[in-house]
C-alpha cells in the first residue's frame, strides 16, 4: 500500500513534528501533529535520525520515483538555517574545431598565432618608440588627434634634420691640421745646381760642331759674337764614317764642370768638395746635386738651426764663356747665374720649371722649413693611392710622373729619348733634338696637358723657402778676391755669387688633411636626434623589425593555412567550456534543485574523483 504526501498538509507542518499519514483511495495520507502511538516511527528510522536523519545517497537514488519530496522538509528535529540556493548551472556544448590553439597573452604564441591587430596591439603596448601608444590605444578622440599631429611634426623633423646630415656626409667634407714638431735632427735636403748656360763652347772639338748643325738657319749673317766663325757649319765635314758622338757624351764633356765653377765649399761649417756632389742631367744640360745619398754616401743631417749650420756654397758661373746669342735662337740663354732646386730623396729634379734663379754679385741666403704633407685618398682627397706604375721609379711624386710620361711620349712618337730622361731607348741625336724632340715637349707640355696626368701623392715632403740677398763684394773684398783667385774686380762681380741653404730651425711642420664627418659622427647626430624627437634608440629599431618579422610570419601562416582549410573543416569536434562547470559540484549540475534539498545529498570537493564520472 503506497502512500502520498500532500503539498500543502506538509507545508503547513512546523518543523519537529511528524507527519501524520492519512488513506486516501486506499493509501495513506501524510498529516501533521504530534506522533501516535499507532504511527511511530521503526527503529530503524529512529536510528538514521539519531545520525543525523541523512539519507544514504545510494538509498535517495533507490527511492521509488513515486515520491515527490519538497525542498523544505526537515530531516532534523532541530531547526538549521537554509543554505542559500545555488543558481542553475547551465552546461553549454560549443562545436570548435578540435586542433584550435587559444593563445595566451603576452606570450610568444600569441604573437605568432593571433591576429594581426593582437599583434599589433601586443607591439603597441610593448614598444619603446614614445607616443605610439596615445595615438592608437584607447582615448579620446581630440587627445588621440593631439599626439598624432605631434608625432608627425616631430618625424617631420627628424627627417629633414636626418637628410641634412646625410647630404652632408656624402659631400665627404675635409679640414686642415697644421701642426709645428720639434726634432733632434733632420735629413738635409737634395741640393741641385745647373748652369743656365747649356755648353762650353771652348771644350767643343772641330768634329764635334758639325752637331750643332741645326743652328745654321738661325744664324744671323752678320752675327755680332767674335765666337761666330764658328756658326759657318758649311766649313766642316761629319766625321769620317759617318760616326757621331752620342749626346748624352757631348753634354758630360762641353757642360760645365764642378770641379771648375765651385770655389768653395762648407757644409755646417766643415769642407766639402765636387766629390760630394753627383752628377745628373737635366733640360739645363749637365748639373750637380748635393746628399742625393746614391753611389754609397750616407745621407747628411743637420743637428742645428740658423745660418752657418748648412750648406755654402762659392760659385763662378763662367759668364765669359757662356754660349753667344746667334740671331735670337732659342737654345741660348739671356740670363747669367745658376738655377737651384732643393727636394727630397725619393723626388728626382725638375729643375727648369720648380728651381729658382740665384744672380751673381750676390750671396742668396735660403731659409728653408721641411714640410710633410698628408693627402686624402678619394672621396674626401685626389690624392694616389696606389703605387706607381713604372720601370723608372721606385716612390710615386709628381716629379717622377711627369718624366716618365714624356719619357714615353717622346720614345712612341720620336723613337729616341732626351738626354735627362730614364730608360734604355737611345738617345736623341742633335737633329731629333731639333725636329722632333723638343718640338715635340713643347706640345705635349703646352697643349696635349690630358696625355700626363699626375695625382697629388698622398705623402709629400716638401721645403719652404725664405730668400734674401746681400751683394758681394764689398768694396774691401774685391781686391783679396781677385788676388785669392787669380781675377780681377770686374770679373768677380760679373761671375761669383754665394749660396747658404740652412734650416731655419730644428722643427718641421706637419700639414694633414682630416676627414671632417665620419661614420660615427653621422650616426651620433642621428641617433641624438632620433632620442629629441620621437624618443627612438637602435632598440628600438630592433623592435620595429621584430614587428615586421611578426607581421611577414602572420601573413606566411595565413596563406599555409588556406591550403589545408578543407582538412581542418572536417576535424572539428566537441570542447566542453568547463569553466562554470568547476564552480559546482557533479550530482548538483546533474539534477535540478527542486529534486532534493541542499542538505540532503552529499558536497564533494571539486578535485577530480570518481563522482565526476559517475554523474
């Protein structure tokens, strides 16, 4: 026989009492009052409530379906507090697909697998480039509008400032250093000395005139030089055999000699001679130059500065004997006295167009300064770099590149070479002087400049000079002179001059051309500008690169995903969101909470057990 309990009998039941059980078509009825006689409880009963009056929730499953119990029994004769009721948990099943990664933020898969504006908010966030983030991160509208237009105004500068610099760079600009050293000794200088006088014409032998041949067209019928029978080539015959002498022999024999014009010689106050001095030749003929440092003499240096601590010299000139003017030729010379060149070691001369004219009747004191000239190389210079392309000279100067330029142009377009030039062809003859040599140098330094073109050499040693004369003889000393050498007054004054090259002092000057802007200036002004205006480092740059590596990968994963999109549309599947499911317990999500009272089943901590699986 079942029995049924009524709603509202039951409602109206104070909590302690026990309910009363009334028949109602055949079965009985649950009423309340005070327990009978007749309706008590088994033992049994009394010794679950003794426990607690908790039902066994394998039993509250094993209660038949028939019964409806309402939320607000009492199991206890004491009255206990309601819990609060839980809000319904509601389970929702969404269909994702089964590989689906969810990123988490601030990590390295969110910036590899987000999208591209969680990629470009992540870099917006983090970078350290100012003012980024107030444009495009949240604000208002007239704050945001403010930082852009001052971010644009300051990128407007930096690039204007930036460009600037870089113009400026690539214009490779270049100051000067001048700079005084002092030196415990210096390296005298080459002195070389000519006579502008070419040729003796008492040394020339009767065979030897008929070289001078070309000359006759330009003699004057009526030639004034007592000397000018000896213009009448007609009279004289080539030597037998047609044999000639070479020029380069006919120079070194009719030019002047050492041993004959000088006088005197001191070098810081000791003796020297014509043995100190080597033989060279130059468009001038025959000269003379001094501590060249070849055929094994060691170099001459100069301990002190100031007059008497170089070289002096005591010249005659021999004016008398000098060539006579036939006509106007040009290969006379209107001029009496001696050039002079003073250079370095490594520099061969170039008298006739870099030495100066010393006069006789006078001593000529040369003060000189040595000088060390340093070039730069291309961009900033145009000075050579590179070493010198030739079979002459060993040192690249400007010097040395001009001779060996005309030597070649003389030797393609003459088939011979001047006597002062380098190199194994043979020399000109008088005639090829005449025709085709000289003739030739005069073009090629007049007009043809492009066929030589010589670069500055990056190291130049050169020597300034200082000039000032005083005339010789006095008065006192023309008398002993003459008397010493064996001339008279007049000839001293028209034939002796006096030469004292000396170092001003024991110091050199160093002048070097620096580069102005480099590398590193151009990248300091732009790194300061960059930290002035938009608050940028190198890092910072490095970030932007990360961004656009982050960006470039975005896009590569994108299209490698779309070729698999039919593969991982069909794996999808099921993901259980357990999120709120955690906040409650199993059974409790399982059944509604108008089944059975809070206090009536079992609360389980919310780690895994068994309970989760069973419900």
């Amino acid at each position: 026989m079942g029995f049924t309990i009524d709603p509202r009998r039951f409602s109206s039941c104070s909590f302690g009492r026990t309910p009363h059980l009334e028949p109602r078509s055949g079965s009985a009825a649950v009423g309340c009052g005070r327990a009978g006689p007749g309706l008590q409880t088994s033992s049994r009963r009394e010794q679950r409530a003794r426990r607690g009056n908790t039902l066994n929730r394998d039993e509250a499953f094993r209660r038949p379906r028939s019964a409806v119990i309402r939320p607000d029994m009492v199991m206890d004769d004491q009255e206990t507090e309601r819990p609060p009721e839980r809000p319904p948990v509601r389970t929702r099943i969404a269909r994702r697909p089964l590989r689906q990664h969810v990123p988490v933020q601030g990590s390295a898969g969110a910036r590899a697998g987000g999208s591209l504006a969680e990629v470009g908010k992540l870099f917006l966030k983090r970078t350290s480039l100012h003012g980024l983030g107030h444009i495009f991160l949240s604000g208002s509208y007239l704050r945001r509008l403010a930082w852009l237009l001052a971010f644009v105004l300051s990128l407007t500068f930096l690039f204007s400032w930036c460009s600037n610099r870089v113009r400026y760079f690539l214009s490779s600009p270049v100051y000067t250093k001048a700079r005084v050293l002092h030196a415990q000794r210096l390296v005298f200088p080459v002195v070389t000395v000519c006579n502008v006088n070419l040729l003796l014409p008492r040394r020339m032998k009767r065979a030897e005139v008929f070289v001078a041949e070309e000359l006759k067209s330009n003699v004057n019928e009526t030639p004034w030089s007592p000397l000018s029978g000896m213009a009448d080539f007609g009279r004289f015959l080539p030597p037998p055999g047609g044999s000639q002498p070479s020029t380069g022999q006919l120079l070194d024999r009719i030019g002047h000699q050492m041993e004959e014009m000088l006088l005197s010689c001191r070098f810081q106050g000791q003796k020297c001679g014509h043995q100190n001095f080597s033989t060279i030749f130059t468009r001038y003929g025959k000269c003379y130059s001094f501590n060249t440092g070849q055929e094994g003499r060691p170099l001459l240096v100069t301990t002190k500065g100031g007059m008497g601590n170089g070289l002096e010299l005591m010249l005659d000139i021999q004016q008398d004997e000098y060539l006579p003017v036939w006509g106007g030729a040009d290969e006379t010379s209107f001029e009496a006295g001696i050039k002079v060149q003073i250079h370095s070691q490594e520099e061969p001369p170039f008298i006739d167009q870099l030495g100066f004219g010393v006069a006789p009747g006078f001593q000529t004191f040369v003060s000189c300064q040595e000088q060390r000239l340093v070039y730069l190389p291309p961009p900033w210079g145009d000075c050579k770099v590179t070493p010198m392309d030739s079979e002459f000279f060993d040192t690249y100067s400007i010097t040395a590149c001009r001779i060996d330029c005309e030597t070649r142009y003389l030797v393609e377009n003459c088939n011979c070479r001047m006597v002062h030039m380098p190199g194994d062809a043979p020399h000109c003859t008088p005639e090829q002087y005449k025709e085709c040599a000289d003739p030739a140098l005069d073009f090629l330094v007049e007009k043809d400049s492009d066929f030589c073109v010589c670069e500055t050499p990056c190291n130049v040693t050169r020597y300034g000079k200082e000039l000032s004369f005083v005339k010789i003889p006095s008065k006192a000393s023309a008398k002993y002179l003459a008397k010493k050498f064996n001339k008279t007054e007049q000839y001293i004054a028209d034939n002796i001059l006096v030469l004292d090259i000396f170092f001003e002092a024991l110091n050199y000057e160093t002048i070097e051309q620096k580069k102005a802007y480099e590398v590193a200036g151009l990248l300091g002004d732009i790194g300061g500008q960059m930290g002035l205006f938009i608050g940028a480092s190198i890092l910072t740059i490095l970030e932007l690169f990360d961004y656009l590596y982050e960006v470039i990968k975005y896009q590569l994963c994108r299209c490698s995903q779309k070729k698999h999109k039919n593969t991982n549309n069909n794996e999808q599947g099921a993901v259980l969101n357990l999120e709120p499911v955690q906040r409650h317990t199993p059974c409790e999500n399982l059944h509604p909470p108008s089944l059975f009272p809070a206090n009536m089943l079992p609360h389980q901590p919310v780690q895994g057990n068994f309970e989760d699986f069973t419900c």
